[in-house]
C-alpha cells in the first residue's frame, strides 16, 4: 500500500517530458482545403431580427450583462482579466485537473508541446487562423456594453490594462470563438475530460460579460462560431491528421509527466468540477437566463458536417450514428439564436454528446445509456465520413441595418460576408501569469484514488461519466 502510495503521489509536480518534434515546414505551409475564407454570419443571423423585433430580449441582454458584471466575486474577477490577456489555450489548463493542467501549462510554457502550439497558439494557431471574427462584428455592428451603458457598470481590468479601449463591435464575442476553438480542440485530444474543458470554456466565454466587454448573445454566437471553425478543420482529413499528430504529442507529455498511464492520472486528479456540475453549468450558459421565443419541442436540425466533432469521442461509430448522438444531446428548441431548419448550432451541447455513453440497437440507431429521460427518434441520415463544407465565396455587402423576418419565423438570412485572412482578433503577448483553479474545485477525484490505496486496490478506476438529462 505505501509503495502504491508513493507511485501515485509521485507524479504531482513532475515537469512535463520532452516534447515531440514540431509538425515541418511543408505540414505547417501546406494549403489545406479547410483554409478557405469562410462567412459566419448566416448561423448566428437572428441577432438582427432579436434587435428590431425582440426589445424584450435585448433589454434581458442588457440587464443580464449588469448583472453578471456587478455580481462578480474578486476571484472570478482576477480568472477574467487573466483570460483577457493571456493565451487563453494555456490559461485554461485548470480544466484538464489541478496536477494534469499544471503538467500542461508547464509543458506549453516550456515549448515542449509544439504541435499543440502550432494548433491553438493565441497568434498564429493554424486551427483559427483564417476565421477572424472581424467581418461578423462589422456585419451587425452592435455596440459594447462599456460603450452603451458605462454608468451602470464596473470597470475591470488590470493596472495598466485597456480592456474597455475596443470600439470593435460586440456581436460576436471574438474572445469567446477564439476560447472555444482552443478549447473545443483540446476537449476532442482528451475526450475522457471534455466536459471539464468545455466547462472551463464556457467560463472563458462568460468572463468576456464579467469584463462588460460583451453581453451574453455575444458569447452565445462566440460558441457556435468557434465550434463551427473546429468543425470545419475536422472534416478536413488532411487537417485532421494534425490533430491526430498533436493529440499524441499532448497525451505523451500528461503521461510523462504524471508518470502513470493518462486514465489513472484523471482518477488521481482534482477535477476542475465534477462530470454532473461541468455538463449543468455548461448546458445552462448555452441559453442563459433567456425565454424560450419560439416552440418547444422541435427536432433539432444538425448542422452539416457536426458529427466530425464525435470522432475523437466516439470513433466507433458510423457518421450517421455520431449525429444521431448529437441530436439525442441538443438542448430544446425556440432559444434566442436557434435557426431552426438553417441547421442550428446554438442547440448542439457538445459537451453532454462527447460525454454520452451509447448502445447500438440492432437497426443501427442509437440510444443513450442511462440518459434519465425520453429520447426522441433519431431521424438523421448519413453514411460517408464527413468532408469539407465548401466556403460561400461572395463579396461582403457591407454594414447592413438590422432587418426584421417574416414573424412567424424568427430568424434572418444574411448576406454572406467573406472573412480575411487573420490571426484573430487578439494578438497581445502572452503574460506569465496563469489562471488557477478556483475555489470550487473539488478533491472527488484524488480522494477517491486514495481511498482505493488505502483499502489495497491494485488499480484506479476511472471515473464513470454521468450524462446529465435534457431539460
């Protein structure tokens, strides 16, 4: 028991191995048919319709953002000004766990994980790079909270900072689509811990309201767009296969550095929260505090392509069985920015589908395991692996006054805009401080692991998912 106990407790603190080698020059050059410019304002278009028709649904943004802002304890705070500045691909660590995220952190600071960084990096990650939220932002035009309202806010930031210098517009947040393509890239390396990581996104997202740099719409359409941008690179198969190269290079590095194999050092870890809590928060910051605007109850239409976000999660299944998961996880229809039959990002709850654990029914459909509540019929078809959604390639219009649809349906077409090549919106120096794992943190994980020494178990368990029910 005491050797078992040495063996566990010794890979706290251990510095990350040496990395593998950087992806070459031809990889990192090479012209990838995912590059292409793509417009994103067409999934996350009923923002214009919520402006002229819905003043109850802006005034509950509005309100929301107060809220948010004021309320704010000193720690969440400090989390936010760290995910302002920071490379937010390493000031989210604290979701891979207390030990595993320090390993991470430590490693990426160190240039030991240069594929990851080549992926995720704040300036110049290739899984981003051509997806600026720029064009979207002078689409709609909507002013900050900070610009709009300033007396009823609190000014964050630290000595020194500009975090209320942008006069970029608010929609989309550019913060929170740079967050969830890193974090929904990380989350598909190590889908044992996705929905910690995503929770952890979620809270980089909402920081953005913290700061009053963004109102929860903002960060709304901030997700859809940076999930759509993973998906993208993911139904590219030549681009996958970098993922695949940085996913090895990155569960190599934990393990070294844990010194035992990846799904004990999870079991070890203290969680950044636990399975239930981290699909609870994330699912509630996907609608917020927002009414449902239009019926409940309607199926959900999957996005082409979506289901490449499952592959890493559940590579067993067929293309169509994996979209059948994401419609057995979609939240409920008729939130603000649900578009409906466009195909509705806002609905997809990429955490509760990587998370889901299935059972093939001997049609070949799929059903959730302990799911807690009726499931629909999958309805989705599909049978090749997912490839490239081809680019719309017409010319931007320019800044368009908000226009109101047909009132029975609430959502609007926009006119496609075409995106420059960029960075991202945010390409400040990375700082060298990290954001901690917060208070509410729990020792589930490492207590558990100790208990299980102490009784003479030979081995750690890893931990059995729970898939939180849709409401």
């Amino acid at each position: 028991m005491t050797t078992g106990l040495g063996v566990l407790l010794s890979g706290f603190g251990a510095g990350a191995a040496s990395a593998a080698e950087p992806f070459t020059d031809d990889q990192l050059a090479y012209d990838y048919p995912s590059n292409a410019e793509y417009d994103y304002v067409p999934i996350m278009d009923q923002f214009s319709w919520l402006v002229t028709d819905r003043a109850d649904i802006i005034a509950l943004n509005d309100s929301q953002t107060v809220e948010i802002n004021n309320s704010a304890t000193p720690e969440q705070v400090e989390r936010a000004i760290v995910d302002q500045y920071d490379d937010m691909s390493v000031s989210m660590a604290d979701g891979l766990g207390a030990n595993l995220g320090a390993i991470y952190a430590e490693a990426r600071l160190a240039g030991e994980l240069p594929k990851i960084d080549a992926l995720l990096a704040k300036s110049g990650g290739l899984v981003g790079y051509y997806s600026s939220s720029n064009p979207s932002k002078n689409y709609f035009d909507y002013d900050r909270p900070y610009i709009r309202f300033p007396e009823l806010l609190q000014y964050r930031d630290k000595e020194g900072g500009d975090a209320w210098d942008s006069t970029s517009g608010a929609y989309p947040s550019g913060h929170t689509s740079q967050a969830y393509w890193q974090g929904t890239s990380l989350s598909m390396m190590l889908p044992e811990l996705a929905p910690q990581i995503l929770a952890r996104t979620s809270e980089a997202g909402n920081n953005r309201i913290v700061m009053a740099a963004h109102y929860p719409l903002d960060v709304m359409s901030g997700r859809m767009m940076g999930q759509h941008i993973v998906e993208r690179r993911m139904s590219d198969p030549a681009f996958r296969e970098l993922f695949a190269e940085a996913e090895t290079e990155l569960r190599g590095v934990l393990e070294a550095g844990c010194g035992a194999a990846l799904a004990d050092c999870i079991a070890a870890d203290t969680p950044y929260l636990s399975d239930e809590d981290a699909l609870a928060l994330y699912e509630q910051r996907m609608s917020y505090e927002f009414p449902q605007i239009a019926p409940a109850g309607d199926a959900v239409t999957i996005p082409s392509n979506a289901e490449s976000l499952l592959i890493t999660s559940h590579p067993d299944l067929t293309p169509e069985q994996r979209r059948q998961v994401l419609e057995l996880t979609a939240i409920d229809s008729g939130y603000p920015l649900d578009e409906g039959t466009e195909g509705s990002w806002q609905r997809l709850n990429l955490a509760a589908a990587m998370a889901a654990q299935v059972e093939v029914n001997a049609d070949g459909t799929i059903s959730l395991v302990d799911a807690g509540a009726e499931q629909p019929e999958p309805t989705t078809p599909g049978t090749a692996e997912p490839t490239v959604t081809p680019a719309p390639t017409s010319e931007p219009t320019g800044t368009a006054t908000p226009t109101a649809p047909a009132p029975t349906t609430p959502s609007a077409s926009a006119t496609p805009t075409t995106a420059p090549v960029a960075v991202g919106d945010n390409a400040d120096s990375v700082s060298d401080a990290l954001a901690t794992t917060g208070a509410e943190n729990l020792n589930t994980g490492l207590l558990a692991a100790l208990a299980l020494l102490v009784a003479g178990a030979t081995a750690l368990v890893v931990r059995k998912r729970a898939t939180k029910a849709n409401g």
